[in-house]
C-alpha cells in the first residue's frame, strides 16, 4: 500500500512539473509574439515576411510548411493590397528555401496573392537585410516564423532600420495550444537564440 501511494505521489509530481513545464512555454512564447511590435497598424497595405529554415531536400520540410501556414494566415489586408514574402537561400538543394516556400503556399495551400521571394539569406541577419527593399512603402510588418524567432527578426529590423520597425505588428505565430507539447522545447531554445538582444529588445512593444 506505502508503495502504491508513492507510486501515485510520484506520478502526480511528474505531472505537475509537466503542467508547469507546458505553461512556462506558452507564456514565453505568447510573451515573446508580443514584443517589439505594435498593435494592428494603420492603412491597407502590408508585408508578411516569411523566414526560412535549413530545408536540403527537394520539398518543403514540416516546419517550413508550418511558417508558410503562418505567413498565410497572418494575412489580413485585401488581397491586392498583401504582399508576402518568402526570405531563405540554398541550403542543400538547387532549390532555395524562399522557392520551396512559395511553390508549397501556391500549389498546396492555393495562395493566389502577390508573393515576393528573397532568395539570397543564409542567417536571418541576412533575412532582414535583404528584405528591406521589399518592405519599403507598407503601412504594415509582420514577421512569421517561430516567436523566438520572429522576434529576433524584428529586434535586427529595429537595429537597421528604425523607421521600418515602427510599422512591425503581429503575426499569428501563437497560438494556444499549437505545438503544445514542444512548447517548453521551444522556449529553451528560444532562450538560447535570443542571448544576444538587449533585455530593451526582448520586451519593447511598440504603441498600436
């Protein structure tokens, strides 16, 4: 019986710190979807940039996929008015990341908008500096990718070009519940990824 009890109060432990684990991923990564970004902007117009992740076959990989459904969704302006852009060179394959992303977007999901590629970026350094040229003249920014992530992106469009970074605002990178159970995963590596930014850079959010 003594033993049948621990069994259970361990049990109940290691579900506890996995409830805990689980709602420290989706904090940071909802906290992280919000920072260094506006509210919903103002005017038609906008850029949904989309960033790339080491793809070296011949086909988008799943989270490749999962950006370009990102991207998609993050959508909101009239059609005519959304440009969205696929940013990632040649990792493996002749094929670059930014051109898997779009012929997975335009044959699989059925995007008919306008579609952009920058297909030069092998750091997203790179991402956002190459795609500046193609965000001039929006009234809108959004970054999709990861939410740790998009929000480094968002940080180096500060560092380059703070007048752009005024217009960034939300993508729709989070979401409850989605990739749940990798969330903590996410938020670990997240973390790592952002030692770089300034602590203003990981909380600043920009007045809607």
């Amino acid at each position: 019986m003594r033993r049948h009890r621990s069994g259970l109060v361990g049990a109940a432990a290691g579900a506890g710190v996995a409830a805990v684990a689980v709602g420290w991923g989706e904090w940071l990564n909802w906290r992280w979807s919000r920072s260094c970004a506006g509210g919903s902007g103002g005017g038609p117009s906008e850029a949904v940039v989309v960033l790339g992740y080491r793809n070296p076959q011949a086909t988008a990989n799943p989270i490749n996929r999962w950006r370009v459904r990102t991207g998609i969704r993050s959508t909101t302006g009239p059609t005519q008015a959304t440009r969205l852009i696929f940013s990632g060179g040649a990792t493996g394959t002749d094929a670059t990341e930014a051109q898997l992303m779009a012929d997975y977007a335009k044959s699989v999901l059925g995007f008919d908008g306008t579609v952009l590629l920058e297909d030069r970026s092998t750091t997203t350094w790179e991402n956002v500096t190459n795609v500046i040229p193609l965000l001039e003249g929006v009234d809108r920014i959004k970054i999709a990718s990861q939410s740790a992530h998009a929000l480094k992106a968002r940080a180096y469009l500060r560092r380059q070009r703070p007048d752009l970074a005024e217009k960034l605002v939300r993508a729709e990178d989070y979401r409850p519940g989605e990739w749940l159970l990798v969330k903590p995963l996410l938020a670990l590596y997240g973390l790592w990824t952002l030692r770089g930014l300034t602590p203003d850079e990981r909380k600043r959010k920009r007045a809607a």
